[in-house]
C-alpha cells in the first residue's frame, strides 16, 4: 500500500529529528547543503551577466523551431504545423550591500508557418525590491504586469475558435521577520484578470489576497510551520463572485540522507455567492521533494492538490490533484540531461456539470552549453488528455519536438 502524504509528512519530521545535528549557522532556515544539476556552477559555460554601475543585468533571446502534431488540440482530424518561438528576456538587479531592486521583461512570441491566425505575442514586466529594515526585519514590494495566451488544451480554450487570451496584473507587499530559531512572514496582494475576447469575459476578475506563515526551527536541518491564505475574488459575471481559504501545516528540510524540501498538508474551502456554482472542500497538498543520489543527478518529486478556476462558464471551481517526478542528470559539464512524467486529474463542481479530466504528460530533453554565449536545447514532449462524465470535455493528444537556441549577450 503506498504511504498517504499525512504518513509521508510525519516520517519526514522524525527522520529529520533523530539525523545528526549539523554545525549550527546563523539562520536555521537557510537551505543549500545540496546543489541541483540544473544550478550547479559552470564558469567555463555559464553565461556571465553585465556589469552596470551598482548593477547587474542578465538577458537572452531563445529561438526554436517546433513541430506540433495537433495545433488545435483537437480529438480528430488533427493539424499538424511548423511554429517558431521567439522569448528574449532581460532581468536588472542591483548588487547593494543592504536592500534590493530589480526590473525586467521577457516576451513570447509564436510564429505559425501555415495558420498564422495562432500567432501570439505574450510578455510580462516587473519590478520588485527588499528593504532590510535590520538584519532580522526586511519587506518586500513588488508589481507585474503582462498579456497571456492561454494554451489551445486549457479547459477555457478547449475546442474555442480562437484561444483566449488576458491581460493581468499583480502588486503585492510582504514582510518577514526573523529571531532566532521563530521566523514569521505575511503578504498581501490584488490582482487583475481583463479577458480580450467577448465570449471569455465572464472570467475577468479582480481579486485579493492576505496570507501569513509561522515557522519554527527544530533544527539547523528542520523546520515545521504552519500557514494560512484567504482570497477574495470579485467578477465581472457577479454570480462567478466568491472567497477562498487553505490552511495548512508543514516541514521544510534538507537532510544529510540526501533530500531536501518541503511537504504541507491541510485544507481548502471554496465558497461562491450562486448555489449553483457549488461550494467546495477538502484536502490541500504542495510537495516538493529532491533526491540528491549523487552529485551528478537530481531526482525531484511533486505533488498537489488544490482548488482553481476552470474557466467554464459552467464551472467556477475545480478540484486539480496531480504528481509528477522528474530527473536532470549532468551526462558531462556542458551536456544536461532530463525526463519528466506527470498525471492529473481534474474534477469539475457545480450543479450544471459533471465532468472529470485525466492528463498524462512526459516529456525527454537537455541543452548543451557550447560556451558562455550560446547554448543549444531540445525535447520531445506529449499530453494524452481524457474526458468523463455526461459533461465529458474533448479528448486529445499533442505530440511535440523542438529544437532551439539560446544567445547570451
């Protein structure tokens, strides 16, 4: 029988208890005793960022010629077409020795070589900054905004003449607060929603946010915490209008064995002002565990669940649990390897629907770093996508190979 993730959370938490004590350092909840592939250093490729003053300014620009089996995601007489994607992104941050400050921007564009209509330019800007009001008090600002093009197998876009796109925006503030082995933090935030076309605009929303955590370390290695989030959600389809809250227990980690990370159980409450949508409950899970078996492999495990808008008219709340593992493996220093398995399950609530979706998605790829300047990446990916229920959405499989290239300036 395979552990429940209560069982998993409880093992965890005295594993970590009875594991040697490591050499104390100065902030308990500091974790990097075990570095993953896909970060560790590589000064004779890694890309080296530009230097501005009291700055320092990462970018790139990708571009990658794809092959898609099934453009529209559709569950028979599948189109197949070549597409080139464009992402340049550029990131500023200061180098100060108290307080931070970044900006920066990124795009995504996609080029269809036969249906041009598909073309999408998405992009995101931001700017975020720390202010260490003492060594142990530091608040956090931040702001983004961007356009977004959903993908043709989101449920919202699922079998649409066109997929739905939005514009959305976020500002938030948060604090946290250190003594000793008691950390606290609390944020607050709003956002924003606007859907372009007509038939979506019963999705635009605006929303807000107030969340909080307590932790406490048990040791250098282990922390348990418990942490709370309340969201606010106001449509411009009133009836869509309603409130949000989880509320959950954890440990985070990084243990000698070797793993490292974080497991919160707990529970959501979905509420929405129409009957009709439905009220929801029940369990809420966010896992992220990393195997470290040897220097040159990570093996990183997820596994969720919890509560989100669909974007059916016909649903308000979904129920998305899933898990997934995937391994990065070093072949040599500038040769990165990974495969990636998930499935999920999404389970529709409301009165007007009956419908659950099964994904299974895998995924094979890696990049080679040719120099500082230049590194050449590929994968081969599907998603098997099916449908139940006297609502059943569309079935469909989507078939992908990519090759690209990215330039560091």
């Amino acid at each position: 029988m395979k552990p429940s993730f209560k069982q998993l959370l409880l093992t965890t938490a005295i594993a970590a208890t009875v594991a040697p004590m490591a050499t104390a350092q100065d902030n308990p909840f500091l974790r990097g005793r075990h570095v993953d592939v896909t970060t560790r250093s590589q000064p004779d490729f890694d890309p080296q960022p530009i230097r501005s003053g009291s700055f320092v300014i990462d970018s790139s620009l990708g571009i990658s010629a794809e092959l898609n089996d099934n453009v529209f995601a559709v569950p028979q007489f599948e189109d197949y077409d070549g597409i080139m994607r464009f992402t340049p992104r550029i990131e500023a941050r200061s180098d100060w020795t108290v307080h931070e400050l970044a900006l920066g921007g990124s795009v995504y564009h996609r080029e269809y070589l036969d249906f041009d209509n598909e073309n999408t330019t998405d992009y995101n800007l931001f700017a975020r900054g720390r202010i260490d009001v003492s060594r142990d008090f530091q608040v956090r600002l931040g702001a983004d905004f961007g356009h977004v093009t959903e993908d043709r197998y989101a449920a919202g876009s699922f079998g649409a003449s066109v997929a739905a796109e939005s514009d959305r925006s976020n500002v938030y503030a948060s604090a946290l607060y250190r003594n000793d082995r008691i950390q606290l933090e609390g944020a607050v935030g709003a956002s924003t929603e606007d859907y372009d076309q007509l038939s979506q605009a019963f999705r635009s929303n605006d929303s807000t946010y107030v969340s909080g955590r307590a932790s406490y370390a048990i040791s250098p290695d282990v922390a348990v915490f418990v942490q709370a989030r309340q969201d606010d959600q106001d449509y411009s389809q009133s009836t869509r209008d309603g409130s949000r809250t989880t509320v959950d227990a954890g440990v985070n980690f990084e243990l000698g064995a070797p793993f490292r990370g974080e497991i919160a159980v707990g529970q959501f409450k979905d509420d929405r002002d129409d009957p009709a949508f439905g009220d929801a409950d029940g369990l809420n899970v966010a896992g992220n565990l990393k195997w470290f078996p040897t220097e040159l492999t990570t093996v990183t495990f997820l596994a969720n669940r919890g509560v989100a808008d669909p974007g059916l008219a016909t649903s308000a709340t979904a129920i998305n649990s899933g898990f997934g593992v995937r391994v990065d493996h070093e072949l040599m220093r500038n040769v990165l390897l990974y495969g990636n398995l998930r499935q999920e399950t999404t389970e529709y609530e409301g009165a007007a629907i009956d419908r659950e979706d099964d994904v299974f998605s895998a995924a094979l790829g890696g990049a080679y770093k040719m120099n500082r300047n230049m590194h050449v990446e590929f994968d081969l990916s599907t998603r098997m996508q099916g449908s139940s229920g006297t609502q059943a959405g569309p079935e469909a499989d989507v078939n992908v190979v990519r090759v690209g290239v990215r330039f560091f300036p």
